[in-house]
C-alpha cells in the first residue's frame, strides 16, 4: 500500500499544478489563414454564403468519413444552417452575419466542445487578386482543459483551414 500512495502523490501534486496554471494561459485561442488569388469576389462571395456550398471546399467536408449531412432554415447568408455526424462527432455551424460581397461570420459547434467563432473576408486588391481571410476563435472562459486546448489550436485546426482555402480558391477560378 505504501508503494501506491507515494506515486498517487506525485500524479495528484502535477494535476495540481496543471489546474493552477492554466489560469495563467489565454481564454480565448485564435487561427488565422490567408490566401491571394485570381477570382471573381461574387464567386467567392456564393461558396462561403452558400451554406450547401461548404461542402464544396471545407476541408471537414471533403473528408469520406462525413456520414450524413442536413440544413436547416435559410440555404444563404443569415440563418443558414448545416449539421453534421462524422467521424469527430455531431457538428453544426450557422451564419450568424452576411455582408455581400466582402464577408461572413459563423458560429460553430462540434459536440461536446466550446462553440467557435469564424469569420472569412474578401478584399480586393490593386493588382485585380483578391485577399481572403479566414480567422477562428475558441473562447475557453474557465475552462482549465479548454484552455490547454487553445494552445494548441493552431496545429489543430491551420493546415485544414489552408486545404480548404486552396480549395475555396480553386473553384471560384
């Protein structure tokens, strides 16, 4: 029983310390991708505002493993909204903001994790290309394991939102 309690001690000692300072990392973890490329804004404009359109590029999407897929309410701009089950669970995202022809923003949830925030931006550039933006947030609020999770968003979710802005790009050539 005493070689049991003293490495009960240590694992309990650095879980402590774990809880503890994760109240000193960041609430909120952030991912931004960017893309320049020849395309027309209203192209651009209908893949991200489409909600059906998604499935086009979204790297979630292109994936075999996405079992079934609904929308819900409007197909376009506010109110779209589209669910799915997959390999990483019950998701759902909603367009909660529609600014025709330069922006959306979108609210996201995959089950059993905190809601994400995302938002893509279309701007023009001088040299006729255009700039598309794509940022992601996670609001951890208390939560000491989201928090952990938000350092690691970046690598979590980067090379994704660069597949599927390859792809955004590829199909409104």
């Amino acid at each position: 029983m005493k070689n049991f309690k003293k490495p009960l001690f240590y694992v309990l000692g650095i879980c402590a310390i774990l809880f503890v300072l994760s109240f000193a990392l960041p609430k909120q973890g952030y991912v931004e991708r960017s893309i320049t490329v020849k395309a027309n804004a209203d192209s651009v404009f209908e893949q991200i505002n489409t909600i059906k359109n998604w499935q086009n590029w979204a790297d979630w999407f292109t994936k075999k493993d996405t079992v079934l897929i609904k929308y819900e309410g409007e197909h376009e701009g506010v109110g779209a909204t589209q669910t799915w089950d997959n390999s990483f669970g019950i998701g759902k995202v909603i367009i909660i903001e529609s600014t025709k022809p330069t922006s959306i923003k979108y609210a996201m949830r995959l089950y059993k994790y905190a809601p994400y925030m995302g938002a893509i931006a279309i701007t023009q550039n001088s040299d006729a290309t255009l700039t598309i933006n794509w940022k992601v947030t996670l609001d951890a609020g208390k939560n000491p394991v989201k928090r952990y999770f938000c350092l690691f968003l970046d690598s979590i979710l980067g090379a994704g939102m660069e597949r599927s802005l390859q792809k955004l790009a590829e199909i409104s050539r």
